[in-house]
C-alpha cells in the first residue's frame, strides 16, 4: 500500500501548477476576513530563492489569498488573483508569491535602481508590523524582476516621500534576498527577509501585523489581502496578523562597514584664470552597527562618507522669500528616521553638515520608542570651533494607535554660542477616523555675534483630521514668536501665526467606468504677524483655493485649481527700505511703503495632466499663471505687483527593460505690472539618463542647467531703485544673473546596500548667456572612488 501511495503523492506533487495550493497548505481567505494565520514553521527551510517553489518546505507553508481592490474601487474584488505562501524557519522569514495577470505582455517590470520603481511598475508589497503596536512597519516589495524596495511604513508620517500615497520613508535599505521572473501567467517571487534585518520585542511569544498589498501599473489598480478602506485613518489597524511566533533569535547583529575614498577636486583660479585641480586625495571612514537586543541598535561612524550622494536637484530660487528644503539623503542618518519624525520639524538631519563623528542608539523597549543621535560637526568657517550636536527623542505608545512624545536638540560651539530646544508632541487617535496632533517647543539661544544675550522663543501647533474615502478634511493652528530658533530643525518661516483647513470630496465611478473619480477640494490659509495676532489686529496674508481632480481609466488624471491671495503689511514692516532718487552714494533717500491696494484680490490658475497610460513614455505637465507680489528677500515683504506665468514638465521614458531617461523642464517669469519689465526668471532643465546592466551594476549621466535670472528691485512707479540702510550702512537691492550647468557621470556596482563599488565624475560649469554655451568656464570638476563592504556577523 505504502509503496502504491508514495509515488502518487510525488507525482501530484510535480504536476501542482500556479493553481494548486500544496497538500500540506492551509489557506487564509482575506475577503472573507480569514486574516489570523498561526505562523506556519520549520526547523531548517532550506529554500533557495530562485521563484520556482520547489522546495518541500513551501507544502507547510500558509497561503494567503483572496485579495480585495481598494483603489480606485474600494471593496471590489481583485481584477487579478494574487497568492501568497509564508514560512518561517529559525532564522528567516520566507514569502513566494504568486501574482497572475490575465495578459501578461501588460506586466510592467523594469531593471531598475534599488527603490526606483514604485511609479513605474508593477508590484507586491509586504508590510511587517514587527511590534504589532499599529503604528510602524517595515516593507519589503518586489517587482516582477525581483527588484528591491525596502523602507519603514511610519503611520502619522514623519518621512513621507510622496505628496499622496502611503507614509513610507523608503530612505532606509535593510539586507534581503529576493528573486522574480515573468511568466507565462503574470509573475512569481520569492523573498527571504532574515530577523537579523528585523527589530522586534524579547517576548517568547510574538504577534506581527502582517499586510500585503499589490499595484498594477497599466491600469493604477490597488488590492490587498486583508480589506481596507480609507474611512480608517489607520492602515496598519487593518493588517492581518501572524500569530504563535516562538523563540525568535536574531542571534548576534553586528555588521562593520569601512569605507575607502580617492578624490582629485578641481577649482577656479580666478587670477590664473583657468581651472586647478588639487592632489588626488585618499580617505578611510568606518560604520558600526550593533543590536543590542532584538530591538534596540547602536550605529557609530568615524569619517563618515557621503560622496555617493548625487547632487541636489535644482529648485527655482528667483522671487523667493523663504529657506529651501532639501531632503536627507545620506546613509548614516537615514537608519531610524521614523523616530524621529514629529508634526513640525524639530530634527532636521542635514543640519549636521558635515561630522567627524557620530553615533546613533534606536530601537523600542517596552512601548517606549528612543532615538538617540550625537555629532562632532566640523564649522562653516575654518578657525572656528567645532559643533557638538545633540538629538534626543522618545515617544511613547498610548492605548491602540496613540502616542505621546519629548524632543530635545542641542548645537553648542561653546558655552557663550548654543542652540537647545525642547518639545513636546501628542498624536491622539479617536472614532478610528479622527486624528489630534498637538506639539509644543521652546528655543533657547546665545550667540555672540548678536551680542551674546540669550533670547527664547515657543512654538505651538494643533492639527485635526478626519479621514474618509469620501468625505475628509484637516484644520491646523501654528503659532511661533520672533525668537524661535530650531537650530536643529527647519522651518520656513517664524515670527507669524497661521490658520490652514483643507476639505476633500471624493467621487467614484463604478468599476470599470471610462470616468473613475472625481475629487474636488477647498484649501483656507491665513497668516497674522504673530505680534499682531495677538494684539487682535489684521492679517498679512490669507488665500483661498478651489481645485479638483479628474480621474480616467487607464492612468489619465487631469487637475486643476483656481484661487484668490492678499496680503497686508504695516509700514514697520519696511523700516529701512528707500526708494533712492540716485544710485550715487549720498543721494536723497525717501522711505518706501507701497500702496496696499496693490496687493489685494490677486488671482491664480493651475492646470494640469498626468499620464501614465502608455508602458514606454509617462509623465505630467502643468502650466500655472497668478497675480504676484515682487518680494524683497531680506524683509521678506511685498514691493511691487507682477504677473507670474510659470510651467513644469516631466516625462519618464523607458526604451528597454534596462534603460531608463528621466526629462525635466521647468520655467517661471514674473513682469512688473505697472511696466511689464521683467522681474525675475528662472529656467532649469534636466536630464538623467541610467543602464542598468543588472541589478547590481548600472551607469547614470545626468545634466542641468540653471539659469536664474533676478531684476533690481524698484519702487514700480517711476523704477527708482530700492535700497535697504541701517546702522552698517546702505546696499541696493541687486539683481543677480546665473547661468551655470553641471555634468554628472556615475558608474556603480552595488550588490547589496553598503557593498559598493562606483567610480563618479562632475564638473560645473557657467557662462556669461544663458543657453548660448559659449565663452564656457569650468568652475570646479571633481573624480571620486569609492570602496565599500558591508561585514555582517
């Protein structure tokens, strides 16, 4: 009987196509709310991840199927089946999935860099909540060539890249293996995510929130295996769950990373007139990682190297009154940055320019999150001394999805020269759709080169939103004295009290209709100088705006909004302007106030379409005109009246499965409108092209120029010049006219994050006319090398 029966068993077993779940799987129904799965386990899985599921290992493991749509039909079923088998074994958790697709030439799937394909193609998202507390998980998703992202889900934000879409910080790169390939009936891949990767509690006996979810490029379609909709402000609330987790043992996590550096930098001479490089240069820097326990992590680094990081991308910086944001690229700070997260931004990063040392302590014990990090920052100038940064932040779950958190940052250079501030922060969950954020800060400062008194400044904001896939909306309160200093964080603007609300209405056609949805929505601001606020007079700035938009089948969005500004300021607010009857020194100045009236009623327009219906060439265009004041930058207040027509366009193009070309364009202008003179403008296109010969290994160019050009600033009538004046004396305000590009060229083969080898060059270069590349001088050029590997143990 027994010798009758075996090759039965081995036969069905061969023949067990992408139907057949395995005799020994147990399936879970996520439709049917069948989302508790007892975490399937073996000894020793011995899987080779390859996406051919032939291992015995996989007929144990649980199947998780029947997913259901949530975009842009929330709880549809799925247009296209999806299965998903995990196992455990002592040290890894494994995932092969299964995902069909009823025309598999649609399947989108390109070469692409480690976490660049999530606007491009097709994939599979897993999402661990490692603490099961609700309110952060990692992520690990694949597309159909086995492609990598990987980042930390942070519920309450707090590293979001996108402007729509999932609060995933996808800065962060863990080790993991995983593997793809297209079928003949969609794709299959297969994932092995060591807990050495993973932060979890001590417990002998662990729950994970455990979601899936799946994107279909061609068609912008969402599932998940377990259902969600956006009427709970909660994502994670809504996961499943792996249960009977037992003994789980990262063992010891230590991983060493040095790291080898050459350089040869060149520079403008401007008396040789010609471009002189240096000496080649060689450097050694080292990072240490180190698990404390399962859930708390120690980082160090000597020297740390941040060469890799490609240059920032150029903003428009013409007519601005405000610092620009640029986000934190570079590797040591990116590990833990959810932690750091907070309602306004207390910790920014790259206020750390660039440190001689550092280290860094994260992780969660109990259900307090710590996030530690220190820094010796060499100085601006040579001759200083150096900066010792300190971060400081805990947070505290409370109840099911809320928390409550402290800050503290500090940036001393001595003892008469210090920043320090200190904060509080609530984030109160209620209803599953209401969300409370509170957060309260004080500065404390001395500077010596303001006399060295110490001045103090308070922050305060209070945010509610509601979430709901048809109806939602947030209201903000923020309100911030002169005196405010985050030293370690970043904030456009202080000294002003603000009012902002948002309401989105969200229609939806029925499934399959060439009209999909429909969203309108009203956005309120108002700004008050904070003095003037309080003392119950007018404001300074206030806009309403109307938008909407208008989504179709197959990735077509058109949008589009119409709005109305005005702003009011007191003649104190321009002490020191002078409208000058002659540039000459000693010429009769007159103290400038422009008429009020100008600024008042100015209407704006945008209109625009994305596209994302075609597999080789996607992207979005807009065109935007408004009424505009001419601002002086340093007073940050308005001078003159202009009309402002600016345009933005982005194509994403893809040749090949291995090649990839990335197109910018943007434009703006801004006239007088008294004189129709040009005020300002600003050109900057870009072009990033990258090979990937494989997953590892890829080359990528890439071309900007930025021209940017600012007039004189006048008085708008009769174009006297303005001119600002105090105690040091009178400068007039200058134009200013950029015209410079830069080439960059990188060669990379990174096998895994950390393990790297590239060999980059760049070389900046500006000429007198915008456009004209000629009469060309190179302003510096630099080769950089790097060496890297990532020792785990």
């Amino acid at each position: 009987m027994a010798n009758t029966v075996l090759p039965f068993l081995l036969l069905a077993a061969l023949a067990s196509g992408p139907d057949d779940p395995g005799p020994g799987s147990k399936s879970f129904n996520g439709r049917g709310g069948d989302i508790i799965v007892p975490t399937p386990r073996v000894e020793h899985a011995d899987i080779t991840i390859d996406s051919r599921f032939e291992e015995p290992a996989w007929e144990q493991a649980a199947l998780l199927e029947a997913f259901t749509q949530f975009d842009p039909v929330e709880g549809a079923e799925a247009s296209q089946r999806t299965e998903v088998r995990v196992i455990v074994d002592a040290t890894n958790i494994y995932f092969a999935i299964r995902a069909f697709d009823d025309d598999p030439e649609g399947v989108r799937a390109t070469l692409a860099e480690r976490d660049e394909f999530d606007r491009s193609d097709d994939y599979i998202r897993i999402i661990l909540d490692t603490f099961n507390d609700q309110r952060r998980g990692y992520v690990f998703s694949v597309n159909p060539l086995g492609v990598q992202h990987d980042g930390i889900w942070n519920e309450g934000g707090g590293g979001m890249r996108h402007s729509y879409g999932p609060p995933v910080d996808d800065n962060p790169d863990f080790l993991w293996e995983s593997h793809g390939e297209i079928t003949e009936w969609g794709y299959a891949a297969e994932v092995r995510i060591p807990f050495k990767s993973l932060r979890f509690p001590q417990d002998e006996v662990q729950e994970w929130g455990l979601q899936v979810t799946r994107r279909i490029q061609r068609s912008g379609f969402e599932s998940s295996w377990a259902p969600m909709t956006a009427n709970v402000s909660n994502r994670l609330a809504q996961s499943g769950r792996l249960t009977d987790l037992r003994n789980l043992d990262p063992g010891m996590m230590l991983e060493i990373n040095p790291v080898l550096t050459g350089k040869r930098l060149g520079e403008y001479d401007e008396a040789l007139a010609l471009l002189q490089r240096g000496d080649p240069e060689g450097d050694f820097g080292l990072n240490v990682s180190y698990g404390l326990t399962s859930n708390l992590t120690l980082d160090g680094t000597y020297n740390p190297d941040f060469s890799q990081i490609e240059a920032d991308a150029g903003q428009i910086a013409v007519n601005e009154r405000f610092a620009l944001f640029f986000p934190e690229k570079r590797p040591f700070f990116l590990e833990g940055t959810e932690i750091f997260g907070m309602p306004k931004q207390l910790v920014y990063t790259r206020s750390i320019s660039n440190p001689i040392v550092g280290t860094k302590l994260t992780g969660k014990v109990g259900s307090f999150n710590v996030g530690y990090i220190g820094a010796v920052d060499e100085p601006f100038d040579e001759g200083d001394p150096n900066v010792v940064a300190n971060l400081l932040r805990v947070r505290k779950d409370v109840g099911g999805q809320s928390t409550i958190g402290g800050v503290y940052t500090d940036r001393t250079a001595a003892s008469d020269n210090y920043n320090r501030v200190v904060g509080a922060d609530a984030r109160l969950i209620f209803a599953r759709s209401y969300t409370l954020t509170v957060l309260g800060a004080s500065s404390h400062t001395r500077d010596p080169d303001d006399g060295g008194f110490a001045q103090s400044g308070s922050l305060a904001s209070v945010r509610i939103e509601k979430a709901g896939r048809t109806f939602s909306y947030n209201a903000e309160f923020e309100d911030t004295d002169t005196d405010f200093d985050a030293g370690s964080g970043f904030f456009r603007r202080v000294g002003d009290t603000q009012l902002q609300g948002r309401v989105d209405y969200n229609w939806y056609g029925p499934s399959g209709s060439l009209l999909e949805s429909v969203s309108p929505d009203l956005n309120l601001d108002a700004y008050w100088d904070h003095d003037a606020f309080w003392a119950g007079e007018g404001l300074e700035e206030a806009s309403a705006r109307i938008g909407s938009r208008v989504s179709f089948r197959g990735n077509v969005t058109l949008f589009g909004s119409l709005g109305a500004s005005m702003f009011s300021f007191d003649r104190d607010a321009y002490e020191g302007l002078y409208a000058s009857e002659s540039p000459l020194p000693g010429a009769a100045l007159v103290s400038y106030y422009p008429d009020q009236d100008l600024f008042q009623g100015l209407w704006s327009g945008t209109v625009g379409l994305w596209v994302s219906k075609w597999e080789r060439i996607r992207g979005n265009v807009r065109a935007t005109w408004s009424d505009t004041p001419v601002f002086d930058r340093g007073l940050r207040v308005p001078v003159e009246l202009g009309n402002s027509f600016s345009t933005e366009l982005t194509l994403n193009l893809f040749p090949t499965r291995h090649f990839k070309m990335d197109v910018g364009f943007r434009h703006t202008r801004i006239t007088r409108d008294l004189t129709q003179v040009e005020a300002s403008s600003a050109t900057i296109p870009r072009v990033q092209a990258q090979y990937q010969f494989s997953r590892a290994f890829f080359v990528r160019g890439i071309f900007e120029y930025s021209a940017q050009r600012t007039g004189d600033l006048t008085n708008g009538v009769i174009e006297l010049p303005l001119v600002y004046c105090d105690a040091g004396g009178c400068d007039a305000r200058r134009g200013s006219d950029e015209n410079d590009f830069h080439l960059e060229g990188l060669v990379t083969y990174e096998p895994s994050p950390g393990t790297v080898f590239y060999v980059g060059y760049t070389r900046q270069m500006e000429e007198p006319e915008a456009f004209r590349f000629r009469d060309v001088r190179a302003r510096a050029d630099g080769l950089f090398i790097k060496l890297s590997y990532r020792f785990r143990m």
